[in-house]
C-alpha cells in the first residue's frame, strides 16, 4: 500500500512539473517582421532581383522613420497588399488624413533607396 502510494505521489509530481514546464515556455508569436516580408515579397516578383530584400528594407527603414503607429501601419500594409508604398485614407483616422502627404516625403529617399539598393 505504501508502494502505491509513493508511486502515485511521484506521478503527481511527473504530471505538475510537466504541467509547470509547458506554461513557462514561451509561445511562439509570428514575427511581424517576417510576415510583412513574406506578404510583400509576392508583389515584388519580376520588379525586383531580391524581393525579400527590398521588403525587408522597406520595412526596416521606410517604414521605421515614420513615428506615428496609424501612418506606420497604413504604409505597412500598403506596401503588404500592393508592393508600393501606399496608404488608403480608410486606413487612418480623419485627424490624420493631412499628415498622408508628409509622411510620404520623409519616406521617398529610404524607399529609393530600399527598391534600387536594397543591400545598403
């Protein structure tokens, strides 16, 4: 009877490490970084010599230099569904339809840079 019972309470404890084991390791989130890169780069085929290249410098530096979530997110999805740099109106509040324009121009010479010299 003590035999099972000493076996029983090494289960237990087999069973609540296992348990405690599995909750402690971390679960995989997607890498945004990488699903944008393989979002885009469909859209980039026949444009581009390296089009997971150019995504991920789009990403890394043309998007990266614009400091407003909304306008990053928009441009990142643009760029995503279409393989350019484009933001939809729809994508970003009213209050910031005006800064659609500016955001561009502070992108244009990374973006050049990213499509044309993607390696630097």
């Amino acid at each position: 009877m003590l035999l099972r019972l000493c076996v029983a309470a090494f289960v237990s404890l087999l069973t609540i490490s296992s348990v405690q084991a599995q909750v402690r390791s971390p679960s995989r989130l997607p890498d945004p970084r990488g699903e944008f890169v393989r979002q885009c780069a469909p859209h980039m085929l026949g444009r581009w010599q390296h089009p997971e290249a150019v995504c991920g410098c789009l990403h890394d530096h043309a998007a990266a230099a614009v400091e407003d979530r909304d306008l990053r997110e928009a441009l990142l999805r643009g760029i995503s569904e279409t393989g350019v740099p484009t933001i939809e109106t729809d994508w970003v509040p009213a209050s910031k339809h005006s800064e659609i324009g500016p955001t561009f121009t502070k992108i244009a010479k990374p973006t050049l840079q990213c499509m044309f010299d993607p390696a630097k």
